[in-house]
C-alpha cells in the first residue's frame, strides 16, 4: 500500500476526483433481537448528503452508497466499487457500527490498495488513533467535517488542513483542531438527488407521509447531560437563518419530500428564531408534515411556539424527559424540573399536537423507587407515546467517563454497544441486570397497556387509518 502523500499525488493529478461515501447497514445490527421496532427509522443520511453537496460545489464527481438498503450490502460494495473507481472513498459511521465501518475499509483496499480511505462522525472524532490503528484506513476527519476533504483533494498541504489525523508511512500525525462553521448559511443545500429517497422506509407510527427527509436548522448544544456526545457540533448554539431554513425546506419538497424531520440538538435555544422559522412557513403557504423528531428542551417552549409549530404543519414534537424523578434530573445535570416538563407537554397537547417522551431506565443515582416513579410519572402525563430505553454509556459521554472510572465498563467492543448487548457492556452501580430489565419491560407495558390509552389509540388509528399497523405492531412487540 502506497503512503499517503503518494496516493494524494496521485489523486491530485486528476482534474475531477471521484469521491464515493457510504454507510455502513446499521438496521440489522442495531434492531437485531430489539423487542419494540414500532418506532424504528430508515432515513437517507444527512450528513453525506452535506458534504456530498460541498464536494460537488468544487467539481468533483460524487456518489452515495448506503448499504443499509441491501440486504447483499457487501456484494452492492463490491459491485459499485469496480463500476464507479472511485478515488476517495468516505465512511461515516457511530460507535455500534465500528466493525462495519473497518469491513467496508478492508473491502476497498483489497479491490484498491490505491483508494484514499477516509473516516468521519461521532466515533472517529472520539478514537481517531484507533481507527488509523486499523491498516485499512488512511486519514480521520475529527469533529465537523464540512470542508477537510474539499481542502485535500484542492492539493492543500495536508499538515495544514485543520481537523484530521492521518497516516504516512506508518506514522500517525494530527493537525490542529479545526474551528467550528461560525455561518451555517454558507453551507449548500444537501445534495439529496444522491439518494433513492423513495427506497426508504419506516413504521407508520414513525411518519405520516414518504418519503421522509432529516433538516439540520442548527448545530451544537449549550447543555451538558452526561449522556450525550458533544464531539461533533460542541457547546455553542450555531443556527441557520429562519429564511435559509425555509429555503432549504422548499427544496426539500422540489426534490420530492413529503415530511420533514427536524434533527437539531436543541431547535428552540433562540425561541424567537424558531418562531420565526414557523412565521415564514405560513407566509409561504408551505403545506408539508413535520416533526420535532430529536426532542427538545422542556425550558425553552411557551405556549405561541407550539401554535405557531402547529399552523405551519407540525404535527408531532418530542421531548427529552428522562426521568420523572427530580434527583436523577439533577444527577444526569438535565437542568430541568419536573413541573416544567408537565406545563410542556399540556401546552402542546392544549393545541393538538402529538406529542412523545424519551424516557432513560438507569441514569446515575438510579434505585428501584426512581424507576417507579419514572413510570408514574410517564403515565400521569398525558404523552402519545413514550419511548424508554435503558441507559448506554456511550463512548465519548460524560457517562461513560464517569463509569469507566469506577470500573463499571467490561467492553469496548464498540460493536456491543446497543440496546441489544447491554449486558455486556457495564455493571450498574446501583442496580441488577434482571432489575433493570424488569422495569424496562414494565414501563412499557404499564403505559402502553392501559385501558384508557387502548381506547384513545384505537380510536385514533382507525382516524388516521393505521389501525391495522398498529394492530401488526402489538401483536408482534414481545411486552413481557
């Protein structure tokens, strides 16, 4: 295998590069033996669909590969890899995917040595050096990764392109932290025509309408719960303008969405703009569903957002609840109240929204009676759904750290770490495996089970005409 300067030398006497991005099948291996795949999604990914529009604007020839829409994903590899000879091939990928990520590597450089190997998202920034570990990956793209790849391929000296780790000639190097997008306007609109967006599917109970596309309308989180990962958009709260966003949205029904997803970290941080954002909708006259999909701040809502939310087309918005306990709110540094999280959801229940809970079985402090109280709480709020999970120290989490310290994490076997395989990733400092999933179970049976929620769901999806949908997804959820 060629170092690396010599693949880029090579590459950059090359007018218009080749650059093919894929993503690793993930459905398989992160639904595999779930119980509860009623909410589970298949999106085309933003992300490639970012930095294939950037890579684009620059002249180069792009295309997407997502292997999660084959069920033969390494036989598609292989077959676009011979047809298309790509130059560069770019993987993004998150922690649970890692072995699929370093498959895809292998495949490329045993079809191309030649092929520049490159790896971005959340588990490359967080173990850049681990990936370069592997001798099938050649450069790691850390943090947000707009612009690195344009920048190389340009002919850029490449210790002076900020934000990667590479490898030459056996030796790894980084350079220097890259700083953040300060105008997330200047990005262009996602190059969506990369996708087959018809070819993908979800739950019913997911969506309204398809296909269905994911919008980013800002980057970062100025909070810090222990169990969320800040290494790729930080802590400042980095907007788009309402007016790009709408532009962006009407491109996203030229292109032939019928929902929208709104993904953000923390959509409503500047409540003002997300107002605004509604406004110009309605000024449009824009007709599209969409949702608040990633769950916002209970904090940062009032009464007009949600009627404005619901005027342009919202239909459905998700809140970060956690826990209804206030200890563990405060343990989890949540920063919120549990009476907040209430007055929340009766203001966008008051105005006809659908509205969900993301709810965490085992946060730090976390006993039998704060479970419980979770599950009443979850029960006394009048939520359309509820979705608990119990907790994944994920890589990179002040969680993890935290937990890691105390000797708690058995694995780091990326792989493992889903709701499929928890057992083997940690011991909970408090509580049994079998607790645990004694009380997972229950809560969503004790929420989903109730005679008054039955008669409301029945109710509804004969309105909406998912009765049958949703009777398939009863009859097939494994509850106990």
């Amino acid at each position: 295998m060629q170092d690396i300067t010599t693949m880029l030398e090579s590459i950059n006497a090359v007018d218009q590069k080749k650059i093919l991005l894929v993503n690793p099948p993930y459905s398989y291996f992160v639904y595999k033996n779930v119980d509860r795949k009623a909410g589970t999604l298949q999106n085309p990914v933003l992300s490639l669909a970012t930095i294939g529009a950037t890579l684009r604007q620059h002249g180069h020839e792009v295309k997407v590969l997502d292997l999660d829409l084959y069920n033969n994903s390494w036989e598609k590899l292989e077959e676009t890899l011979k047809q298309f000879v790509p130059h560069v091939v770019g993987i993004t990928g998150t922690s649970p995917l890692y072995k699929e990520i370093i498959r895809i590597a292998q495949t490329v450089k045993s079809l191309a040595p030649n092929i520049l190997v490159v790896t971005g998202g959340v588990h490359s920034s967080i173990f850049p050096e681990e990936m370069l570990n592997q001798a099938k990956i050649d450069l790691v793209v850390i943090g947000e990764g707009d612009f690195q790849l344009v920048e190389i391929l340009e002919g850029k000296d490449i210790d002076l392109v900020d934000g990667i780790m590479y490898k030459d000639d056996g030796i790894i190097k980084k350079t220097n932290s890259r700083k953040l997008i300060a105008d997330l306007d200047i990005l262009p609109f996602p190059a969506w025509d990369l996708f087959e967006i018809h070819k993908y599917k979800g739950s019913s109970i997911a969506e309204r309408r398809r296909p269905v596309g994911s919008l980013e309308t800002s980057r970062g989180c100025v909070f810090n719960c222990c169990f969320c990962n800040k290494k790729m958009y930080g802590n400042s709260f980095r907007p788009k303008s309402a007016i790009r966003v709408v532009d962006e949205i009407e491109y996203m029904l030229d292109v032939g969405f019928k929902e929208i997803r709104i993904q953000d970290d923390m959509f409503s941080t500047n409540i003002k703009r997300a107002k605004a954002i509604c406004d110009e909708i309605i000024k449009r006259k824009l007709k599209f569903f969409w949702t608040l999909f990633n769950g916002i701040r209970v904090d940062s809502v009032d009464l007009e957002l949600f009627k404005k939310i619901k005027a342009s087309g919202g239909y459905q918005v998700s809140f970060g609840i956690e826990s209804g306990n206030q200890e563990i709110l405060n343990r989890a540094s949540k920063k919120i109240k549990v009476e907040q999280i209430s007055e929340a959801i009766c203001m966008a229940n008051s105005v006809g929204l659908e509205t969900v809970g993301f709810f965490i079985i085992g946060l730090p402090g976390e006993t039998e009676k704060t479970i419980e109280d979770t599950i009443r709480f979850s029960k006394s709020v009048k939520l359309d759904f509820a979705k608990f999970g119990i907790a994944v120290p994920f890589p990179g989490t002040v969680l993890y750290e935290e937990w890691n310290g105390k000797g708690l994490i058995k694995t780091k076997d990326w792989s493992k770490y889903t709701q499929n395989s928890l057992l083997e990733i940690y011991n909970h400092p408090n509580l049994s495996w079998e607790t645990l999933i004694y009380y997972y179970k229950r809560a969503f049976r004790e929420f989903y089970f109730r005679p008054i929620y039955v008669v409301k769901r029945v109710l509804k999806s004969i309105f909406t005409g998912n009765i049958f949908s949703e009777l398939k997804y009863v009859i097939t959820t494994k509850w106990w």
